[in-house]
C-alpha cells in the first residue's frame, strides 16, 4: 500500500496536543489592529480547539499525526 501525503497547509496551521486535540489560532490577528481592544488582541494569542466535526476531517489530510 502506498504512502499517504500530508496536506501541508493543514500541517502548518494546526497542532496537536499531547492529550490528541487538535488546536489552531484564530484568524484575522494582523489586521486592523489599532481598532481592536486590549482584551480583543489578547484573545487572538490564545490556540483554541478545533470542533469534532473538523476534527474529522483533519484526521485524514494529516494522516500521520501532527508533528511540533
């Protein structure tokens, strides 16, 4: 059976955790920042865990598990 390929751009914006969750940034932190609030910008260095649904999915473009 061939090897599967990992989905690089997935590889790159997601990370596992060491209990298997798979977390991500939040989007939209390098734009207007001058407008967002303290509290705003703080939130967006936090990883935030992804859904069950996508979970899924993410499961199959990184077959081989998520490297740190």
């Amino acid at each position: 059976m061939p090897k599967l390929k990992t989905h690089k751009g997935a590889a790159r914006r997601f990370r596992q955790t060491g209990t298997g969750k798979i977390v991500r940034m939040k989007g939209g932190r390098s734009h207007f920042r001058r407008k967002k609030s303290a509290a705003a910008k703080r939130l967006f260095s936090r990883k935030i865990a992804t859904s069950p649904a996508d979970q899924k999915k993410l499961r199959q473009v990184l077959p081989y598990g998520i490297d740190k």
